[in-house]
C-alpha cells in the first residue's frame, strides 16, 4: 500500500533531497491532506520539531480530522506522544526516543519505530552521525513492542533511484509481526505494487509532488484483476458502512475519482467513464478508497446526495434505506419542509419541548428492564436524537466520526455525573 507522506517545514509543505536541500515547496498542507487521505493512512512530519528549530503542531493537529495521520518528528518522550494520540493521531512515529523504556508506556498498536539508515547502518541527527548499529539488530530488539518499523534509505533519500527490494525482502522478515514500511527512492507506482506483493508498504513523497506518477497509480499498483476485461470490481458504501451498490472501476475511472473527489466509475456498458449523479443530480463525494486483503477488489466510501445510488431512485440497489439511515433521511427531509401541524415540525418550532422530550426517554431507557423494553426506549431517544442533530445540521456519520476519534484517545474523563444530576440520596442510605 502506498503511504503518502506530507513533511512540513515553517507551515508549508516540503520535499528535501538527502534530508538537506529544499527540492520543492507545495504550500499549505490541509488541501494536500484532504487528496491524499483518500489513500489510508497519511505520514505527517514535523521537520522544524525534528531538527530543533521550531514547532508545526498547532498546524498538524488541524490536518488530524482531515485524514488518519501517521505523525512524527520531535516526538521524544511519552507524554508528548500520548498528547498526539490523544489528539487523534493513528499512530506516532518514534525515532531515537523509540527505546524499550518508553515503548513498553504506550499502546504497541499505536507506535511506529523510524530508522533512518544509510548503506544498512543506523544514523541519527539529522542523518549527520553514524552509530555503527545495524538496522536489522535494532529491528529485532523492538519489533514486540511497536505495530510496525519506517525505514529510510538515507542514500536514496528524495532521489527517486528505486528501491533495494532484496534488502527489504529481507528487512521484511526481521521486522515480523511488526510491518514494514520502506521510504527513500521509490521511483514507479510498479514499485509500490511490488512491495505490497512482498508485505511491505511505500512511503512516498517526492514521486507524487513531482508528478511522477499519480495517487490513482499509487493506490491502485497492488490491484489486479481475473476479468477478461481487466475492471476491479468496485463495492461502493455511504459513510455509515452500508452498502450501496456495486460498480467497476479502471485506472482511468480511479484517476478521475481522486481528481474530482467524487464517486466515478467504468461503464461496462458505454464502454467509458460513468460520473454519478451527472444526469440525475445524485452525485457522490468521494471520502475514502480501499483495497481489499486479496487486492482483487476496490471499496469506496462516500456521502451520497440525492435520491440514492440505484437507478430505480432508491437509496441502495438492494432495496430502500432503513434503520438509522432511513430515519436520518426522513428527518432530514422533514427539517427542510415539515407541513404545518407535524410533531416534527412541533420540535423544530419549540426547542424546550425537545429538550423536555430527550431528557424523558433518556430517563426511561436508563428505567427500561428487559432487552425489548430497552430497544423500544432507545428507539425513542435516537428519534429524538435525529431531530435536534437535523436541525443543527448534524448526521449520523457525523457522530460516526466523533465515535472513532474518542476511540482514538488514551486519556479517559472519569465520568462522573454532573453537580445536581443525580437524586439526592435519603438519610440514613449509604
């Protein structure tokens, strides 16, 4: 898989050959963030914050709701990397501070280990001074303590020369159960797919700011396909994960979905591209692309406008929406045009009523006895849910998002209840 990195310097964007010389500047990362999340995971390095000469972290933190960002640089103790964590960093990427003592403080899941190495020997500051450690010796010290190992080829270091794949065959054997992912020359989108095939993944920056080859190509290098006609079936999703329908996409379709960032296809039957909604005013905008564990299959993840995705006006083309999507849709709807009398209509037009009306189902739930009675009560309160988010023009996708943020956090609220929330307890009671 192809991890597109992002490494800032001074607040813009940067590109630097053998870790010294400014190839290129990009200008403002947030947009970049936003194109290359559509690939997974996105490496974010602080530059300033690794040399020592400044810091980028209120910037970074405004790129972690717009992709899953892997952030490194200056990150050299535990409580700055749970501060990341916390902020609803994926994972951190540790560079000398990755040691024993301090990975065993933080989730293995959580944590990538940078050696950066020239010539198969590990250098630090700045890639200035030698250390005489090998990685592999390294690697195989701290692999049960950290989810995976990025290794940069400082000798090839923005040079686009192509990668040393016997080495990383065998740097992909050392770093077992931890994956590996290499950076420094790659020089092809084949490449990328080449090392998928291996069980490693490809950092790459200066490939795709110079244009050498495209984050389309990137994506889909570890693709393949037994059709005759070569199309990568496509199973397309709204943001909630429900399946919408299935298309086909080839290279060409998949360059135009990531440019436009919208749902676009293969026709198989006009023989060209096939933009969503076009015609029918039920487009797509495209928030994520996925492979599948065979890279035989394409999911993409988006937030459908319109009628729905089926040609026959239905939201899916298994049959309408239902469950949560169904009453979002219908509230939705409502909030926009509700007729005059509706009890819908009612609480949109009297916010202390549905306020009154939340706390009320919220109370019987937390009463409800019985996996039924709960079920009903629950339905009570998400109805009433759907409304006040509706009419602050909050979805379910939404809250999706807020859900897997907080996941993303170590540090817990003890969760108490609030001054005055719970009943005042008789005399007497303990």
């Amino acid at each position: 898989m192809v991890i597109p990195s992002i490494d800032i310097m001074g607040g813009s964007t940067v590109q630097l050959v053998g870790g010294r010389e400014k190839k290129l500047d990009a200008g403002d990362p947030r947009p970049i963030a936003q194109t290359f999340g559509l690939a997974g995971e996105v490496a974010v390095i602080d530059l300033d914050a690794a040399i020592g000469t400044g810091s980028n972290a209120e910037l970074i933190r405004e790129l972690l709701p717009l992709a899953r960002c892997r952030v490194g640089g200056g990150i050299r103790d535990v409580e700055t990397a749970r501060r990341w964590l916390d902020a609803g960093a994926a994972r951190v990427i540790l560079g000398t501070a990755a040691r024993l003592d301090l990975l065993k403080q933080l989730p293995r899941e959580r944590v990538i280990a940078a050696l950066d190495a020239d010539q198969g020997e590990i250098v630090v500051k700045g890639w200035r001074e030698r250390t005489g450690e090998r990685v592999a010796d390294r690697m195989k010290e701290l692999r049960e303590h950290v989810s995976g190992f990025l290794v940069t080829f400082v000798e090839r270091e923005g040079r686009m020369v192509g990668m040393p794949m016997d080495l990383v065959k065998e740097l992909i054997d050392v770093a077992t159960p931890a994956r590996l992912t290499v950076a420094g020359g790659v020089a092809t989108a084949e490449e990328i797919g080449e090392l998928d095939r291996l069980g490693a993944d490809a950092q790459v920056g200066m490939g795709l700011y110079t244009g050498r080859f495209d984050l389309a190509g990137a994506i889909a290098a570890p693709l393949t396909s037994d059709r005759p006609d070569g199309l990568w079936p496509t199973v397309v999703c709204d943001e909630r994960g429900i399946a919408l329908g299935l298309a086909y996409s080839n290279l060409a379709s998949l360059r135009e979905a990531v440019k436009r960032r919208q749902g676009v296809y293969w026709s198989r039957s006009r023989h060209g591209l096939w933009i969503k909604g076009e015609s029918s005013g039920a487009t797509q905008e495209l928030l994520a692309i996925d492979l599948d564990c065979d890279r035989d299959c394409l999911r993409f993840t988006v937030r459908q406008k319109g009628a729905g995705f089926c040609h026959l006006n239905t939201w899916t083309c298994f049959g309408e929406a239902r469950g949560l999507t169904h009453l979002e849709r219908t509230t939705q709807a409502r909030v926009a045009s509700a007729p005059a009398g509706s009890y819908t209509r009612r609480l949109l037009d009297d916010p202390a009523l549905l306020r009154a009306k939340l706390v009320e189902e919220a109370g019987e739930l937390a009463d409800a006895a019985g996996a039924e009675h709960a079920a009903q009560e629950a339905a009570d309160v998400t109805y009433f849910a759907s409304v006040a988010m509706a009419r602050s023009g909050a979805t379910w996708g939404d809250v999706d998002r807020a859900l897997d943020q907080r996941a993303l956090k170590l540090s817990r609220r003890p969760g108490d209840a609030k001054p005055g929330a719970l009943p005042a307890r008789k005399e007497g009671t303990p």
